[in-house]
C-alpha cells in the first residue's frame, strides 16, 4: 500500500498535475464514447455489462485509514490488472474526515494507474460549488496544506475535476449506481431517450441535485415529499420501481446516508453503502465485492448482503 501513502507527500505542483491528468483522462474517456470492451462513458453517465468482478464502495469522507484497508482487502493492483474487473466509488471523498487530500488524490494515483476499470462518481460534497451547505470543510483543509495558493487549486484546477466526474453507472440488466437517490420523473417521455438525458445533467440543475442529494424513505401515501437536508428530495417504492422497471435492472446501489456498513429500502430493491469509519464512530463502514457469477445467480435482491464485506470484518 505504499503507493497509496504517497499521497500524504504531494507539493501543490503535484496535486494541480495529477488533478489535472485526471481530468483529462475523464474528457477524453468522453470524447471516445468507449471506454473498454464492457464500458462506454458519455458525460454524466457511465454504461457497463456485467463485468467479471465488481466492488463498489460508499463514502470516504477523507477517511484514509477505510480506504487503505478495502484496498487492502481486494488486493486492488492484482485486482485492477483486469480491465473486465470493475472498481466504483459512489462520491463523498471529501469533507468531515482528517483526509480529504489525501483521499482524493490516492484516488486520482489509481485512476492514473488503471483509467479503464475504476470510476469515481460525483458526491453532493464534490459539488458545493453548485449547491452550497454549511458542512464543507474541503477548503479550509487546502488552506492549511498549501495556504495562500489553495483557492487558486480549489478553483481552477479541482473544480474542473469536480466537473468532470460522472453522476450514474448503469450496469446492463443488474443495477443502477448513484451517490444520492433517484430523482422524481414526472414527464413520461424521459425514459425513452433517458440515456441521452442523463449524459448532461450540468445543464439540468435539478436533475443533478436530485441525484447527489435525495434519498429513499418508506412512504405508503406518497411519491416523494421535500428533504430535511433542505436539498434534495425523499423518494418513495413507486420511484424506484419506475426507475427499474423503465432501465430494466433489479437494483439501486448508493450511498450518501451513515448506517451500520449498509441497509436496505424499498422491499431491497435500494442498497445503500457507506464505507466511512473515522468521521463516524457510532457507524460502521462496508463495501459490495460480487462477481458475474454472483449477479447472474441472485435469485432475490436481498441476497446480495452476502457479498457486502465489514472494513472492521462486523459482518
């Protein structure tokens, strides 16, 4: 893991370079459409079939020391040398942990390293700039790293790598991957060009909100109701068998809410993961490692808890 630790070395010359890199490895990876011989990338949205191996993990909220032991865990080098092998983050690497930098740049040094087969989805903390709260701390750590020259890093170089990353993963026939929740369609012509729609979600600011911000509630009267995070919204079961049933997958993957290392909602069809430790103490951190095998073999939703893993070995 002695890669990973370099992070914590990085001058502001390196951090503004390998952010960069990134981002031009996202614009491009845009640009070509195809990504690899399971993977097509088109903005906002990524598209994959069932790759041999899958992991996904929830938030990090620079909580280096969870991110060091999945990597650990999943061998992520051995893991990576497999471009039919996926690895997803679901957002959130920034804010409220000691690590954010560090996080967020160990996680461009993989990128850097195996740009076909790990993603990084967008999380409502890597998009302050477009919808504000009082929570973001991100700044004030860049501050402290690389003092006067931190908002010039902030805003010319990671705000574009912000920008850059993608908001949903669709993976053929199995699941939608997302930080927040599923937003509210109302206009019934959305999903008949739906992948389309969802490849530019920076001009569509409500549809971008929705998805880095709503999360899923149990509501028996209604659809959906406004959040008390004061963005965003709750999503009620008839949303998310509206999203299923109209991309044809069995399941929601997110993260973006605290809990025991996962949960589930909406008769299982939602899975949430949350893979942050440190900032969460009362918490637990997990994430999902399942192959094709596996997928093609769930008979039920709520099997897949087999295949969440405890960082702390809990579950």
């Amino acid at each position: 893991m002695d890669s990973l630790l370099t992070s914590f070395d990085y001058t502001f010359e390196e951090s503004r370079k390998l952010f960069e890199k990134i981002t031009l490895i996202h614009n491009d990876q845009n640009l070509q459409g195809f990504i690899s011989d399971i993977g097509m990338s088109s903005g906002d949205y990524l598209n994959f079939q069932i790759p041999d191996n899958l992991v996904v993990i929830g938030d990090l909220h620079g909580d280096f020391t969870s991110l060091k032991k999945i990597m650990n865990k999943i061998t992520y080098k051995e893991y990576l040398e497999t471009e039919s092998n996926i690895l997803i983050f679901l957002g959130d690497y920034v804010d409220r942990g000691k690590y954010s930098l560090e996080v967020l740049l160990s996680l461009c040094s993989i990128k850097s390293q195996f740009p076909n087969n790990m993603f990084m989805l967008r999380g409502n903390h890597e998009a302050y700039h477009r919808f504000p709260f009082s929570a973001f701390d991100f700044l004030s750590d860049l501050h402290k790293k690389f003092g006067s020259s931190a908002q010039t890093l902030y805003s010319n170089t990671i705000i574009p790598f912000f920008d850059s990353l993608s908001s949903i993963c669709e993976i053929n026939g199995f699941g939608l991957l997302v930080h927040g929740g599923l937003p509210i369609i109302e206009d019934v012509e959305f999903f008949k060009n739906y992948k389309f729609r969802l490849s530019d979600m920076k001009s569509d600011e409500e549809l971008l909100e929705e998805f880095l911000w709503n999360d899923p509630r149990e509501f028996t009267d209604r659809n959906w109701q406004a959040s008390n995070r004061g963005l965003g919204k709750y999503f009620g079961i008839n949303i998310t068998k509206n999203w299923l049933n109209h991309t044809n997958t069995k399941l929601i993957i997110r993260g973006h809410e605290p809990c025991m290392g996962y949960k589930f909602n909406h008769e299982n069809k939602v899975l949430t993961l949350f893979s942050s430790k440190d900032p969460y103490p009362k918490f637990e951190s997990a994430y999902l490692q399942i192959s094709k095998k596996q997928i093609e073999s769930l008979n039920l939703t709520a099997d897949i808890k087999k295949f969440v893993h405890g960082v702390e070995d809990v579950f």
